[in-house]
C-alpha cells in the first residue's frame, strides 16, 4: 500500500495496525485480515497492489 494523501491506519485482524502518511508504504501478508481507515478530517487515497505466489 503506498498513501498518495491524506494518512491512513491499516489495522489487522492480530490486533496490530500500521499508520501511514503521505509517499509511505506498509508491505503486508494480504492473507491476514485487515482494513484500511483513514485518519483525521480529509479523506485518504491510497494505491494497492496484491500478487499471488
């Protein structure tokens, strides 16, 4: 996941979450539960890519 803007918590189904803000990444399992929740008053946008093995 890279954040293009705005900042956004990615909280997993472990109960751990990752926060991350503009031009930052978060390289995760996607196999793990999670969500992405935008933080603060503006909307984030953020750009995913998933691969399978």
């Amino acid at each position: 996941a890279l954040v293009l803007s705005g900042r956004v918590r990615i909280q997993f189904k472990t109960g751990e979450a990752v926060s991350i803000g503009p031009q930052e990444t978060a390289y995760f399992n996607s196999s793990v539960g999670h969500i992405y929740l935008a933080e603060g008053e503006e909307d984030a946008e953020v750009m995913v890519v998933m691969s399978e093995r």
